[in-house]
C-alpha cells in the first residue's frame, strides 16, 4: 500500500476547482465533486499507483515522469510515484476542458 501525499500545488488547485464548480454550478456540486475525488484517489491509487499512464499533455511539456489519472468525464489529477518511499504525490488536479499550462502559470504565481 502507498501512501498518499497532496502537495501544496495540488491543495490550491482543489480550492480553485472547488471555488469554481461553486460559483458555476452549485456549492452541493462542488462537495461532491471534492468528495469523489478524494474517495477515488484513496480507493485506486493507494493499492496500484501506476493504475494511471504517464501524461501525454505533461509529456509535451517535457515533463516526463508524471501520471494522470482520469476521475470522471471532466477532472483529471496528476501525479508521480515515489517507489522508493511508497508514495503517491498528488501535483495537480484540472478540470479537463482547462489548459493546463494556463493553470500551472496561475498556480505557480499564486503559490
């Protein structure tokens, strides 16, 4: 079993998708939709990290050791595993129809 770690990247980026989902949708979306992430995370990831395939859009990047993992239809987490230490490191979480180099340049501002 592994376990899981958020960064502070990955916190911020959940309160973005949160905020968002809330002033878009609903605050009960929202929730849930922070729930299903988390419950899906832990379910999946903990037991088998490399469940997910290395990410093409993070690959054209050039960055090369990063996974992403499809929670529904519309939110994708990205991550990387730490084999050494039994680690799933949570980096990023995105609504897929965002950019996420748009995203990262705003975190990365922000954090």
């Amino acid at each position: 079993m592994y376990e899981i770690t958020a960064s502070p990247v990955f916190k911020l980026c959940l309160q973005r998708l949160v905020h968002f989902l809330s002033i878009k949708f609903s605050p009960k979306l929202a929730l849930e939709t922070k729930q299903l992430i988390k419950s899906s995370i832990v379910e999946n990831l903990s037991d088998n990290p490399f469940i997910a395939p290395i990410s093409d859009r993070l690959v054209s990047l050039g960055i090369k050791e990063y996974r992403q993992y499809l929670i529904d239809q519309h939110n994708i987490v990205f991550y990387r595993v730490d084999e050494e230490n039994r680690r799933v490191i949570l980096l990023a979480v995105i609504d897929s129809r965002q950019s996420i180099q748009k995203l990262l340049s705003e975190v990365i501002l922000l954090s």
